[in-house]
C-alpha cells in the first residue's frame, strides 16, 4: 500500500460535515474589526438570516464554541441549583446532555430507551402527569440522535406536554439536524433549540447556537444557575446593535453568511429533500448488503445518517480502517455501548448525488476488502432510489 492518499477525502462522518468551497473562501478572507461597520453590517445580515433556519422570529443567540457549550447555555440561562430536567434516552447524545446537567448541579432523571427508536412521547406524558407539584422544570431531548441514526417527532413530544397540563420548558438539540431535518421553533412551540455550525450548516466546528422563545427568556430573569460567558441577556443587548459581548468568532461568521445564502438559494425544503432522498439511497443499499440499520422504527430513520449494525463477530471500526486507508474516506465510529458493533454513514450538509454513490460505492468496497459477508450490489439498490426508479 503507498502510505499517501490521492484524490479527494469522502468526510462522510455525521458531523464535522464537507465545507462548500465558498464558505471556505469567505472564511479565509482578512479577519476585521469587530467592532467597525463592516462588521456591524455582516452580524445584522447574520443574526436576522439565521431565525428562518429555525423558524423562529425570536432571537438566535450565537456563541464561540462547539456544540456543547450551547448545550450548557440552555441549561444555564434557565435553571436554578438543583432543578429537576427530564431527558430521554435516545442513545450517546442524551446521555452527554444529562451528564453534562448533572455536573452543572441539576436533578437530571432520564427516561430509559433502547437506543433504536425516538423519543416516547407517551413516557414522557406519564412522567410529567405524575409529576403533580411541577418540580420538573424542563423536558431536554434530542431531535436527531446522531449515535443510531434516529430522528424523534418533536410536534409529538409538544402535544405529550400540553396534554399533561405542566409548564415545563421545552428543550431541543438539533445539532445534527438543523438545516438537514424539517424543524420549525416557533411552529413546534420549542423554548430552546440548540444547534452547533459543523452539521447541516455546513461549517468548520467553532460556533453554537441557542434560539430562545419569550417563556424560556422570561425564566431567565429568576434562573439562579451561575452564568458569566453564556450570559444570554448580555449577547440579546449588544446584538441589538450588532455587536457582541465579547471578540466574536469573526471569520466564521463570514462563513456563516455565506452558508445562510447557499440554504436560502437552494431553499430549505429542497435541502430537506435533498437529505431525505440520499438517506433512502443509502438505507436501500443497507438492506441489500442484508445488514439491519441500528434505527429499529421504519418512521424514525434520520434523514442525515445512518447507523449500521454489522452481523456478530465483525469489528467495525476494522471495517473503517480499511476504508480510510484503502479508499481515503471517513465513517462515523460506533459510540459507547455501540462501539465497533455500529458505523455511521453520514449524508448531511454539502453533497450531491455523486458524493452519495461515491460514498456508498465505498462502503461495499470495503465490505469485500475486509471479508464481510454482504449481497453484493447495494450500490445498484442505491442508484435505483437516486435514478426515482424505485
Ligand atoms: C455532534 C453532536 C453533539 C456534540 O456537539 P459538539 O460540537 O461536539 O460539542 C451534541 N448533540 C448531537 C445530537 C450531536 O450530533
């Protein structure tokens, strides 16, 4: 084997996703003062530009860090030392955010999953009837559970809430989803959508989102959680004149304006579209292989990654190596109690038909390569679904 990669790397992982090459121009471009007009006119395209994306006419409240940190922020802005969050098991995600809640001092009680479907909306509906005294001051999910490839309906979880009468707020990480699922703050009733910029927008890792309804800023004012960084009120104040608290993260926002136009040229449910198409394309040619995908809920399956499950006995992270040295593409690794039994596909963010076949074409290469008993012609299955003949 010649130890250098040639062509192009096929990043296929779920998130960090493929950059469009003008999004990587504009964030090459000479960093300016943060403080200038130039710059004051780039944070008012962008903070207005983002709230569709949401669909949401609330404020977006934009942060220098990965994901986790608006995670942090949802909790931080809204809660007091010992407040009881609910959360439900989805898979490794989940349970990030509730050890992440639980370090930040909150009761965080997680409703148990199996890793293989969504949200239980009817779990969660029970819980919070139970909950008479309205100690639960939260409802904290997962829109698109990024470790199995399942995407929970957040409309449902909305009614379960409303049904049971409790005053919760409404909490949604959508960072693998955003800009690659139909998702809609204001419309679904969400008090905190969470989101990060390295998935669906299409961005290098660095930036982080919190959208925020009327109720959750409301409960702000009382939250006791102590907060200096993630300081909402502060970033709500000097956006309104299109600044920010602290030296923002210049350049990707300049990337960040130039995503916004991509999405808005393409329009958003074509980019829906887009994702939804490529995940049957791929799902098609899973189930010619003969594997099972790790999302057991025919109404759940992402539209922006798949998890595979390998038959018994077959390492997957084996398979993934032989298809990062032999044909120079990534796939996503199996997570926690997933480990090496699962890989992910992912097909959100910037690709187009070929990236998909390429990807796939890459995978049943590498099944073959590594020896793993497959039905051959899952690249053909796929083509099927992209060609609208099947
Ligand atoms: C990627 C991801 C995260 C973690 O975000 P970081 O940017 O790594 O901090 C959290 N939740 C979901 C659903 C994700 O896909």
């Amino acid at each position: 084997m010649p130890s250098i990669a040639t062509g192009r790397h096929f990043l296929q992982i779920p998130g960090p996703t493929n950059c469009p090459l003008p999004v990587l121009e504009a964030i090459a471009r000479p960093t300016i003062d943060h403080r200038g007009p130039e710059f004051k006119r780039l944070a008012g395209t962008v903070l207005e530009g983002i709230r569709p994306i949401f669909g949401t006419c609330e404020p977006v409240i934009i942060f220098p860090a990965s994901g986790t940190g608006a995670w942090e922020a949802a909790l931080v802005n809204t809660l007091s030392p010992g407040d009881h969050v609910l959360m439900f098991e989805t898979g490794w995600f989940a349970s990030l955010w509730r050890k992440l809640a639980e370090r930040l001092g909150l009761k965080a009680e997680i409703l148990p999953g199996d890793w293989r479907g969504g949200v239980d909306a009817a779990a969660i509906e029970a819980r919070l009837r139970a909950d008479r005294g309205h100690a639960i001051k939260a409802v904290c999910v997962v829109h698109n559970e990024t470790s199995t490839g399942v995407a929970s309906d957040i409309p449902a979880l909305r009614k379960a809430i409303d049904a049971a009468g409790h005053p919760a707020l409404m909490m949604v990480d959508t960072i693998s989803s955003l800009a690659s699922i139909e998702y809609d703050h204001d419309g679904w009733g969400v008090d905190v959508t969470v989101a990060g910029s390295q998935k669906g927008l299409m961005l290098p890792p660095g930036l982080s989102f919190n959208a925020v309804s009327p109720k959750a800023r409301a409960a702000s004012v009382t939250a006791r959680l102590p907060r200096a960084f993630w300081d909402w009120e502060d970033m709500i104040a000097a956006n309104a004149s299109n600044v920010f608290p602290y030296t923002p993260a210049t350049n990707m926002l300049q990337g960040l304006k130039v995503a916004i136009e991509l999405l808005q040229a393409e329009g958003m449910d074509n980019v829906f579209a887009r994702h939804e198409r490529a995940a049957r394309a791929t799902r098609a040619a899973v189930a010619h292989w003969g594997f099972e995908t790790q999302c057991a809920d025919p109404a759940r399956h992402s539209a922006s990654l798949t998890a595979v499950r390998l038959p018994e006995g077959h390492s997957a992270d084996a398979l993934r190596e032989t298809i990062l040295e032999r044909a120079n593409m990534s796939l996503g690794n199996g997570l926690g109690p997933l480990a090496d039994r699962v890989f992910r596909i992912g097909h959100l963010g910037d690709f187009s038909d070929a990236s998909v076949t390429g990807t796939i074409a890459g995978v049943e290469l590498g099944l073959k390569q590594a020896g793993i008993p497959h039905r051959g012609g899952g690249v053909e299955a796929a083509l099927g679904i992209l060609a609208g003949n099947a």
